[in-house]
C-alpha cells in the first residue's frame, strides 16, 4: 500500500503568544530541565551572581538521572590515565568524535566528582560498612578509596558509583538539595515548556505551562536541559517524561542540530511482557554476568574480542541477531559467574527482579534491547552555546561532540557535570549584558478550521512502533523513507488541530524528533556506531566521516546539509 507522502512542515511555535494576556516572570537565567546537566548549569550560574530560574517538567527528581544505574567515568589506577579514557572514547565514537571536546571532559572529571562529593553526594569507597565490595580500589591506596567498576568499551575500571546500582538517584538527591538551599535559584515543579520566545534573532525567554496556568518567562540566557527522548521508541529505558521536547524547542526557534542518526540502544533491559521496561546496569556485565541465548549458548562468543564488555552497538545488535536466530522474544543475563553477592552488589536490580520472583543469584534475568541515550542534539560551542544567539544546550540535548556515533558507557553523567560548570558561567556572563525584550505576541501554528479528531493513544503507539521497526537497532533506506513519509503524515494533521494539552504538546514534539532521526538515518548511507544500515552494512570514512546538521528552514522543512570531511579520530587519535 502506498504511504501518502507528506514532507513534515513544523511550525515556529505550538502556543499563540500575547504578552498583555500571559502572566509574566523575569530572571538572568533560565534553565529548563532538572537533571545532572541542567541542575549543575543552574548552580553553578548561580554561583556566577546571576538569578536562576529553573523549571522542571515534573517532580524536581524525575528526571533520566536519577535512572542511571551505571556511574561516572573517572580515571583512578594506576594502570589507567586520562590518554587511555581520552582514546576509549574516541574508539567507541566510530571516528567523528571531537578530539579537543573530548579531551576537555574526561580531563574534567575528577574535578567534576570532587565537587559532587562537596556538595553531598555519597559515592561508593572501598571499606565503608553501607555499600557493596565487588568494586576495585585504586592500587595501594587505604581503605575508603573509590570503588570502581568496569563497562562495556573502557579499558580499565574507572567508574565510580553510588549504593552500588543507584548512582543517579544520589546525584540526583545531592543536587535536588542543593537547588532548593541555593539562595538564588528558584524551582518550578510541573512546568512544561511549550515554546522558546525570540526577539530580533535571539532566545530571549520560554512560553511555559504549569497546571492550567500559561506563563511566560523573560530572560538573559535561556538554557535547554531537557534529557533524552527513549520515548519515540517502543522499547526504552527511559522515563516517561523523555519525549525529546528539547531537542524540539531547539529545532523549532531555528537551531542546527547534529548526530540525530545516533540512537544508543542499552543491550540490556529487562523484558517481562506487560511490564514496565527496567534497566539493567553494565556493571553486572562488568562483575562478570554472561549473555546467553535459549539454549544456554553465550551470545557474545565470537562476535567481538571484548565480549560481552563489547561497546553497546556490538551488543545490543548481537542480542536482536541471536533473538531472530532462536525465535525468541529475549536472551538471559545469567549472573552465576559474578563474584560476590548480587543481592549486595546490585540491590536496585535485585529488588525489582524480586517483584517478578525472579533471584539474581538463582535466575537468569531476561533481557532485550531498548532505547537508552540520543547522541544527537542542538550544536554547541565549547560553553554550551547554539546556533541562536540567547540559547544554550547541555547535557542528552545538545551534540557537544564527546560521542561522535556512540557513548561511552558513564561519560554522559560525566558530560552533564563537566560541561554543566563552563554553561552556567557562560549563561551567567551573557545575562548580564541588555538584551532585546519578550515580543509582544507572536501567532501559533494555522489551525484547521474543522480540526480532525484524533486518537492520541492510537497515533502514539503507531510513532513508538514504526520507530522500533524501521527506524531502529536496523535500518534500511526503504524502512527509513516509508518512516518519514508516515510521521510527515501525522504530524501534518496533529498540528492543525488545537494543542491545548501538554500531552498533545508532547506528541507534537516526539514526532518532531523521529522526523529529525529518519532524515539523518537516511542521508547517513553507511553504518557507524549505533546507526546500522542492512544496505550499507559497512563503515564509509571516504563519503561519511563527517557529521550531517538539521535545522528547520524557512518554509518549516527538514534543511540538511553536510559538515567538512575529515581524518577519523578513533584512528588518528589510537
């Protein structure tokens, strides 16, 4: 059947906007997302001298890290040093990673985990009577030196983790305190930002809704630090509140974008039909947990020389290969080979898998692929500022150039701290010259005059299956195009209709994003990193060692355009 084709045009704002009817706030900084890079820009900004205003789409602490189990990659052996995690990030980036970005975070990180610790933050030290032992300490050092784990693309053990399994959520605890005590950082819980407000080419403020209530916030600097969007996907271990909106608002007021064809798929999500999808952390693979198909074979026995400690792509694609070759819905994490305790090593995972009787030191876990991390996002500068005058990025919404084509497992937190420090202080600085004031209306999208009526629920699960089918783990340039038409199609009639509810406002904003992601997928006529394709199964450093931009053109169209080709970095940098 033919797919009606219609190339999506995306309006400029989702919301009408008149400055005499809208309630009005002023601040020097606003930062819209609570998570590690938004709440460490908030802070430190704060620190800076400027006012900060920070809104928060749900609770203060729902965010995606507070569900990172995983760590923060921090070098701390002997063994190890900064060049080798510099060259394992650049490895894992598939050779369009950014050298000088790199080698600026991972040469952050142990002043990133120092002020974490200042501010609260409890991680994991050899000896301490309330976390686990399964870690490796740094050679000679006293007991309470940082435990550390190993994950799947690092060469030593270098990640430092909190109560074992729940490192996010203590972060997220540490800087949730700090926020509401700092004394010039103001919190908004449940506020959902619907559209950025420009003047005369710059950001200069955000059109928000809380409640029922629309509000307008005018400020200095405007930082974007909304996290990831696992939920264009069927399968993910995000939270619910990922629907890219970010990424959208970024795209929407005329931002270029990068990377939106790198979708990091985590191998290991916990599969029980009906359920919720839960995280399974890499540092059970890291103690020592084999993947294993039905038949008992291990999943990773050939296909790559650090088995099961593969970067995620290798795995993640080896799982979906063995799934197919077994006819099986899942493959099994089995934990007999692990050295200690799970139930001390991992007590967030064993907890969860109690609900479902399952027991770490008995039962294998089942396990498939999900969405995890989007690579993608508005370009920044080394200060976190985009291509908009007014506007920054941070964080799983901005493409800083740390991943090229795929993370490196615990870099992200590390990303988020690091880089959140130099974008609160640049945000900071430009809020205090003048700048231009909020417009004084500006018009929403055309609404039909006989709007369609639309099944909300219907249209979202169609987006989240069509993106796991065609526009995931395997690609191919007829999936991706069928892709693109059908999600032109439905945001051709979701826009016409009214967007009063957030929830309408969010779809507008997941198909926004699945858009952006098919039409990088298809330019990208290779394969590198997370983005796979069947009929281009092989990498092209001579066409695509490049990164390919998107931003909304003046019709409302996708405008792609290639950036500079150039020597891969994973081999120049070895």
């Amino acid at each position: 059947m033919h797919t009606p084709h219609a190339a999506p045009r995306f309006p400029e704002r989702l919301s009408p906007f008149e400055l005499r009817s809208t309630p009005l706030l002023r601040t020097d900084v606003l930062v819209i997302g609570s998570g590690i890079a938004g709440a460490c820009t908030a802070l430190h900004a704060a620190d800076a001298g400027a006012q900060v205003l920070l809104l928060a789409k749900g609770e203060l602490d729902d965010t995606n890290t507070a569900w990172a189990q995983g760590g923060i990659a921090v070098v701390q052996l002997p063994e190890d040093s900064i060049a080798t995690h510099v060259a394992d990030t650049l490895r894992v980036g598939a050779g369009v990673a950014d050298p000088e970005v790199v080698q600026r975070i991972v040469g952050g990180a142990q002043a990133a985990v120092d002020w974490l610790e200042r501010l609260g933050t409890r991680f994991d030290r050899q000896g301490s009577n309330d976390t686990p032992h399964g870690g490796t300490s740094r050679g000679g050092d006293p007991d309470g030196a940082l435990e550390l784990s190993r994950e799947g693309g690092h060469s030593h053990a270098r990640v430092v983790h909190s109560h074992g399994d729940a490192t996010g959520r203590e972060i997220q605890r540490a800087l949730a305190v700090a926020l509401r005590q700092h004394p010039r950082v103001t919190v908004r819980e449940g506020a959902f930002v619907r559209d950025l407000l420009l003047a005369d080419g710059r950001c200069v403020g955000a059109l928000g809704q809380q409640g029922d209530m629309q509000f307008a916030v005018e400020a200095g600097a405007v930082v974007v630090a909304t996290g990831g969007t696992g939920q264009i996907f069927r399968e993910t271990t995000n939270p619910t509140g990922a629907s890219g909106d970010g990424h959208a608002l970024c795209f929407r007021a005329g931002a270029r974008l990068a990377d939106c064809e790198y979708v990091q798929f985590h191998p290991t999500t916990l599969y029980i039909a009906g359920a919720s999808r839960f995280l399974i952390s890499e540092v059970v693979r890291g103690a020592g947990a084999v993947l294993r198909d039905r038949n008992g074979e291990p999943v990773m026995a050939g296909v790559h020389p650090m088995r099961d400690l593969a970067p995620r792509d290798v795995v993640s694609r080896a799982i979906l290969d063995r799934m197919v070759a077994t006819n099986d819905t899942h493959v099994y994490l089995d934990l007999s080979t692990v050295q200690g305790d799970p139930h001390k090593l991992f007590p967030s995972i064993a907890r969860i898998c109690s609900t479902f009787d399952l027991d770490l030191a008995k039962d294998p876990i089942p396990v498939r692929p999900g969405a995890h991390y989007f690579v993608g996002g508005a370009v920044t500068d080394g200060e976190g500022r985009t291509s908009v005058p007014g506007l920054f990025a941070v964080g799983e919404a901005a493409a800083s150039g740390l991943h090229g084509a795929n993370r490196l497992a615990s870099n992200s937190l590390l990303e988020g701290a690091v880089l959140g420090e130099i974008t609160g202080h640049a945000a900071a600085e430009l809020a205090r010259r003048p700048f231009p004031g909020l417009p004084r209306s500006a018009p929403g999208p055309l609404l039909a005059q006989d709007p369609p009526r639309l099944l909300h629920d219907d249209l979202l699960y169609s987006l989240k299956s069509l993106m796991w089918r065609q526009v995931g783990l395997r690609r191919h340039h007829d999936g991706l195009q069928d892709a693109r038409s059908r999600i032109g199609y439905w945001h051709h009639y979701l826009v016409k209709a009214p967007l009063p509810l957030r929830a309408n406002c969010e779809l507008a904003n997941m198909l926004t994003v699945a858009a952006l992601v098919a039409e990088a997928g298809l330019l990208r006529a290779e394969s590198r990193g997370t983005h796979f394709r069947d009929d281009h199964p092989q990498r092209d450093d001579a066409r695509f060692c490049r990164r390919i931009f998107l931003q909304r053109g003046a019709d409302g169209s996708i405008e792609a355009s290639l950036g500079p080709q150039h020597a891969p970095t994973d081999k120049t940098h070895a």
